[in-house]
C-alpha cells in the first residue's frame, strides 16, 4: 500500500483552511462522476510508481512496460502498452515553474490541462485539435481534470484519439493518457480505450482530494 506523505496531509488541511490555496476558486463546479465509466476487472494486481514515489496506481493485466531510457520523452515518467502494443498509458510530469503556479492559483484545474495540451501542440505547431474540452471531475474523493485530442487534419472516422487526464498531489503536477497508437477499427473503440484510462485513474493513490467546500454538480 502506497504510503502518502505526512506533507501532502498538511497541504491539503492548510489549503481546506485557506479557503483557496493551491485549487484557488476557480473549482466551483465538479462532476460527480468522470466522463467514462471504469471497467470491471480489468486491472492487475501490480502498481506502478511515480519516480518521487507519491503516486500509484494499477495497470491492466498483462500490458507491458516500455523502457523507456532508450527513448527518453521530456517529462515522461512511465509508459505501458497492452500486447498488441497498438496503444499506452503514459505518465508524465508537469513542471511546477512559478508561472505555472500562479496559473493554476488563478485557474485551478483548468491551468493544468492548457499547459499540457500548449506543451504537445509546441512539439507540432498547429497539427493537433482538442475533441473534447476540459471536464473537471471527481472520483472516490479525489480531484481530475480531462480533456481529449486528435490530429487537426486526420478523418474522425480513422484517427487516433487520445484522453489526458491531469491531477495534483499538492505539490506535484502530473498528467495520465490514454495514446492510442494505431486508429481503432470503429469510432466506438475510443470509448472502450478511455474507459480503460478511467480504470487505472480510479486506482489512483496519492492524488489530491476535493475540497469540502467546492459545489458539486
């Protein structure tokens, strides 16, 4: 069992105090329930480990895990694919600059996913498009933020979808997707694939919990 850092406790009590800190008032309204529902039965009994050791979570039976120093990503951390490798869950990091601070103190949520989306659209000047905007949600107690991307150009027929979904531990931002790496056969797939992202997010240890004084929707 992942064991949560006496610092996060201490945040998260400080923040609930503060009546804003590090969600600001920009969380007014939070889902009850994330965008896709978790599959059953899915996981396996094994975690994998954020290098700073403050997030866990389960990954599907029998995906694999990608070593990924030979191919280092800036501020990728973990990456899995399942057998047929024809997509991955990659986990990444966001790096906490000051800047980036003061946006999620006046955005919340909201801060994290632009800079990540802003981060994957640098590498490929105007070539990727969002499917589906920001949705911030809350899942056993605990707080996400989601959005969904494509290729600008690609067929929404035959392309490949991906779903990010961002979360903060206090004082780690991290981000976890869902890449599909070949076009499913059917737009339904999509769905099928993001709902395994939301099984593993459901699984998640370490991340930071709604605020007992945000309004739910």
């Amino acid at each position: 069992m992942l064991r949560i850092p006496r610092s996060v406790y201490l945040f998260a009590i400080v923040a609930f105090l503060a009546g804003c800190g590090i969600f600001g008032k920009a969380e007014r309204k939070v889902a009850l329930l994330p965008p896709y529902s978790p599959q059953p039965d899915l996981l396996g009994e094994d975690y994998f480990h954020s290098p700073a050791g403050d997030v866990a979570a389960r990954y599907p039976k029998n995906w694999l895990h990608v070593d990924i120093r030979t191919i280092p990503m800036q501020n990728v951390l973990e990456v899995y694919t399942d057998e047929a490798r024809s997509k991955a869950l990659v986990l990444a990091e966001i790096p906490a600059t000051a800047e980036f601070r003061r946006e999620v103190e006046r955005d919340g949520m909201e801060a994290l996913a632009n800079q990540s989306f802003a981060s994957k659209s640098a590498k490929v000047s105007g070539k990727l498009a969002i499917t589906r905007p920001t949705q911030i949600y809350s899942e056993n107690g605990k707080l996400f933020a989601s959005y969904e991307y494509a290729e600008a150009a690609s067929d929404s027929l035959h392309r490949k979808e991906n779903r990010i979904v961002l979360f903060t531990t206090g004082s780690k931002f991290y981000e976890l997707g869902m890449i599909e790496l070949e076009a499913p056969q059917s737009t339904m797939e999509h769905a099928q694939n993001f709902r395994i992202l939301e099984s593993v997010i459901a699984s998640l240890e370490g991340v930071a919990e709604v605020q007992a004084d945000t309004t739910l929707d």
